[in-house]
C-alpha cells in the first residue's frame, strides 16, 4: 500500500510539473558534417564486418562468364547487342517460370534504354558486372495486352527512335518512321488476341511514359530481379557475344 501511495505523488507532482511549466524552443543550433575519406574507421566496428566484406567481394568477382567483346548502348540507333543481350536473357530465363505458373509462354520483352546502366567490357564476366548493369532492385513482371495496347506500344518505340531492348518483336520503319511491319514470333499481329509481355515493374507502373501497360488486363509478378536473370544468363553461357541484327530496324 505504501508502494502504491508513493507512486500516486509522485505521478501527481511529475505531472503537475509539466502543466505548470510551459517549455518553448527558443534556439536550434545545427552543423553540416561531411562524410569523406578523413574520417577514422572504428577499428572494432570494421573489425567486426570485415569477413562478412571479404565474403561479399569475393563472391561478387568469381568470374561466370566471358564477354568477347566490350559492348555499350551507344552502339547501334535502333537495337544494340548489349540491349538484345538484356532483352533475350529475360525472355531466356523468365519464360519458364511464367509457363510453369500460367501454361502461357511469354509472347515478348521490352525493357528501357536508359535502365542499361554501364558497359559490358571484354573478358571475365562476374555477378558484379550484372550488378553494374542493373543496379536498381526493378523486377520482371508480365502483363497481359490486347492487340490494341500492342499497338500503341509499336507506336511509342517508332515515336521514339531510340533503341529499347526488345525480344521475339521484329519491327521495321521506313525513312519517316512510319511502321513497314511488325511481327511478334515471327507472326503478324492478330486482332483481339492476348500478348504476355514482359518488362519490369518500373515500366509497368509508368516509367519512360509506358502508359500502355496500365490498361492491361492482368499482371503476373515473377518476384524475379532483372539483375537475377542476368546473374542466370551468364552462368549458363560460357561466352557471351550479342550482335546488333535486325529486330528493330529502319529501311530506305
């Protein structure tokens, strides 16, 4: 009882303090801390990740693959071997998961320029070469599109003139631009007929002003990384050696 008591004067008077007395900021006071190569390490603190660094660098440079040549987004106007190479691999390593849940193959890929985020140079190929490659954590999802969201996506990559990595689509532009053909597996395009597309959650949600992929009638998310279907990819090719050919081309 006597416990109990005390603590009803105690709350009562800390309580009361604060109603009696009103505190106010009168000052803030802040400074600017640069991060940079000057400030000491804690040695305990390094200490203690320093296995866990050499583990990750290790398993980051063990060599996968073997890239015959250097290759760059800038390469070609319309496709580019690295681009084909990124598209391709998606479609390589996604579509078996995608007819293993749905039955359905993947009919396409279509990923973006600008999410090729570094070259890929001559020699080994390693897991860190897929992380400068695609060092943001987008994913491969697939959306199911009619034959008219189809087609506005046809019209936004000749719009465009720029080469987005696409695979299993084969488009051709006349010196204006105007689409000459467009096949899908080699097929033409047939009205009132699903597409599975595949591309990333990036895009689908609007990204590089994809507005096609919303009005899409169902989505499939693989939770699978572009970086990990690369990471795939290169294990399962000893060499890789894309070219430029002619998926995405403009005739005189």
């Amino acid at each position: 009882m006597r416990i109990t008591y005390l603590f009803i004067l105690l709350y009562f008077f800390v309580f009361s303090s604060c109603k009696a007395k009103k505190l106010d900021v009168s000052k803030i006071d802040s400074k600017q801390v640069e991060i940079n190569d000057n400030l000491s390490a804690n040695k305990e603190i390094e200490d203690f990740i320093k296995p866990f660094r050499e583990h990750i660098e290790k398993d980051l440079d063990s060599v996968l693959a073997y890239s015959v040549d250097t290759y760059s987004k800038s390469d070609g106007d319309l496709n580019t071997a690295i681009g084909n190479f990124m598209a391709d691999a998606v479609y390589s390593e996604s579509n078996p998961i995608f007819k293993s849940r749905t039955g359905h193959d993947i009919d396409m890929v279509l990923l973006n320029y600008g999410g090729i985020r570094s070259i890929l140079s001559k020699g080994n190929v390693t897991k860190r070469t897929a992380f400068e490659l695609m060092p943001f954590e987008n994913s491969v999802v697939v959306a199911a599109l009619k034959s008219a969201q189809i087609d506005s996506l046809i019209s936004y990559l000749s719009k465009g003139k720029r080469a987005h990595p696409i695979s299993k689509l084969k488009l051709t532009l006349d010196k204006d631009y105007q689409v000459v053909e467009a096949k899908i597996k080699g097929q033409n395009i047939e009205p009132n007929k699903t597409y599975y597309v595949a591309t990333n959650d990036y895009l689908y949600n609007g990204g590089d002003n994809m507005s096609f992929f919303k009005t899409s009638d169902s989505l499939y998310v693989l939770n699978y990384k572009i970086r990990n279907a690369l990471i795939d990819n290169f294990i399962k090719n000893d060499t890789i050696s894309p070219v430029i050919d002619d998926r995405f081309i403009q005739i005189n």
